[in-house]
C-alpha cells in the first residue's frame, strides 16, 4: 500500500468542487436515490428530497445523479428516473451547502451546446456547487434509439469535451463536427467561476495520456485496493509530467450496513456487506492511497435508510470529511 500523498495540493475550481475534493483527505459523498430498490430496477423515490435534504444536515460532502436516458433491461437499473439536469435544478433551489454532482453525463448522446447551457445554468442556480462526471457511455443499446454508432463514441466524446470548454468562452468561434459557433453568438449564462470542473469516468474510450492532460480529476471503478494504488500513482505521475496540478480521484462504493459492527465483509454487487469497522478501515485504506472521495450507493442496504445515513454520519463523518 502507498503512503499518503503529502506533496499533493488541488487547484481551486468552484464552491462545490474545493469542498468535496481535498488533498490527503476522502470525503463521503451519496448516491442518488437514497433508498433500496434492490428487487426492481426502477426506485420508488419515496422521500427523494427529505434524504437528501438530510443528508445535507448530516455532513455529507456531496448528492451524485446519473445520466440514465432509457431503462435498459441489461444495465438493470434506471438511476434517479428524473431527467439529471431537471432534477439538478430543483435539487438547487432546495438544498444549501451540498455538492451537486453528475456521475457522469454521456456526452456522445447529447448535443454539447445543451450539455454546456445546462450544467452552467445548474451551477449558477446552486451557487458553484456543481461538479460533472463524463463518460462515454457503458450501454450499446441507447446508442441505435438515437441514431448514434456505437464504436464512434471515443471521438464523438473528445469532441463534445472541447466544444463544452470552448463555449465556456466569451463569444467563441470555432469548428467542431457538432456545430461552428460564429458570428458574434455567445452562451450565457456563464459557470460562476468561468468554467466548471470535469472529472473523467473510467477511460471514456481515451488514451491514459489523455485522460491525464484534459480532466480535473478522474471518477475510478471499484477494484482491488493495491492495483486501485497502482492506477492512481501512474495517472498522478502522467499528470504531473503533463505540466499540470495534481487531480483528486474518486470511485463509487456500494454498501450494505450491517447491524453488528464486527460483522465481516461478504461481497454484493460492486461493493460489500459489512459492519461499521471494516467499512471504516476500508475507506481508511482508500484514503491512503490517495482516492480524495467515495460515492456511496445504498441501493442494496437492507437496514433503515434514514437509520443508516445517521450511523454514518456519527461513525464515519467526523473521519472523513472536508476541512472546513
């Protein structure tokens, strides 16, 4: 296992982003619906905002959406069923302090230009709070109901990254096979600090080196903790030598919270069953090996969401959570 990256600092991108990523440190963050659905691949939403909004008072660092277009019967799940760039906006209006994050748009299925329009709109509506994940999508059969070519999504996902950051400026004119902006037109509003940070998913169909010169920050899977160790200290290195600051990386984690917290770790669909010490001394490994976030998913908890959003934050948050 690695030692803590004690050399490491973030440049400061947004409010939600300089709060949820912090060097050195692993802050928590939840997966959106709040609640079990583990026999159905549509949630029932049940008390969507209330969890939320508790989660909020609790201390979690950050509420994460999912870009899921269609209910497709082999991905088996449909995520938060509202539209994310909806359901970004009225999560805005009723939460404070919360990161609002995307994990992750798949920009080969939507124009740029109304991805761009969107998320700046969602970070001003919530006050610089919006952080976005990118992909290049992991479900073949959405790319045919759009008329899109599956095996063309690396491209149609670079493109769609820069045209994003180019419309970031004032007035842009540039040629993109998505479009050519020109003439004077600009795209308002503008993010609340003049850009909005974009943490790649996976590899998105790019090349490491890629990944390390574009991204502000890389959205990991779930994997064996010294080979997650291994992946980060290269990337890190390669972002380095790239001449830019070091990135925070993050993975998400699904948990099922055991009642006795000696109960040891048994394995459910990318993540694992557990009481409270090993889930603690897990996270504890993850932040030694520099993942600075945890998005945690509670689809397959079978206790009391409310009762375990309470246990966490008494247990956990005062460990792993952002320095104020």
């Amino acid at each position: 296992m690695q030692p803590l990256h004690t050399g490491l600092s973030f440049q400061r991108i947004n409010t939600g982003y300089d709060f949820v990523f912090q060097a050195n440190r692993l802050s928590l963050g939840l997966v959106v619906p709040l609640e079990n659905y583990d026999q159905s691949p549509v949630p029932t939403m049940t008390h969507h905002l209330e969890r939320i909004q508790l989660a909020e008072e609790l201390g979690f660092s950050a509420a994460w959406l999912r870009d899921v277009p269609l209910n497709v019967p082999s991905f088996g799940d449909a995520g938060q069923l509202y539209d994310p760039f909806v359901y970004l906006g009225f999560l805005a209006a009723q939460t404070h302090k919360i990161a609002l994050g995307i994990a992750s748009v798949v920009l080969p299925l939507r124009h740029p230009a109304h991805v761009a329009k969107a998320i700046a709109s969602a970070d001003q509506l919530s006050g610089g709070r919006l952080i976005v994940g990118v992909a290049s999508g992991d479900r073949p059969e959405e790319y045919p109901a759009l008329n899109l070519i599956y095996d063309d999504r690396g491209r149609r996902f670079r493109e769609s990254f820069e045209y994003i950051q180019q419309m970031w400026e004032h007035h842009p004119t540039f040629e993109s096979s998505y479009g050519s902006p020109s003439g004077g037109m600009d795209m308002v509003p503008k993010p609340t600090a003049g850009r909005l940070p974009m943490l790649i998913t996976g590899a998105s169909q790019q090349s490491p080196d890629w990944i390390a010169q574009n991204g502000d920050g890389w959205m990991l899977y779930l994997r064996n903790v010294s080979l997650q160790a291994e992946i980060i200290e290269s990337w890190r290195e390669r972002t380095l030598a790239a001449g830019r600051p070091a990135q925070p990386a993050m993975q998400p984690l699904y948990i099922d919270l055991a009642d006795n917290p000696d109960e040891p770790a048994q394995p459910i669909h990318l993540g694992f069953r557990s009481g409270m010490n090993h889930l603690r001394g897990y996270l504890k490994s993850l932040e030694e090996i520099g993942v600075n976030h945890v998005a945690l998913n509670l689809r397959f908890n079978q206790a009391d969401i409310e009762t375990t959003l309470k246990r966490m934050a008494e247990e956990l948050l005062p460990e792993f959570s952002p320095l104020q």
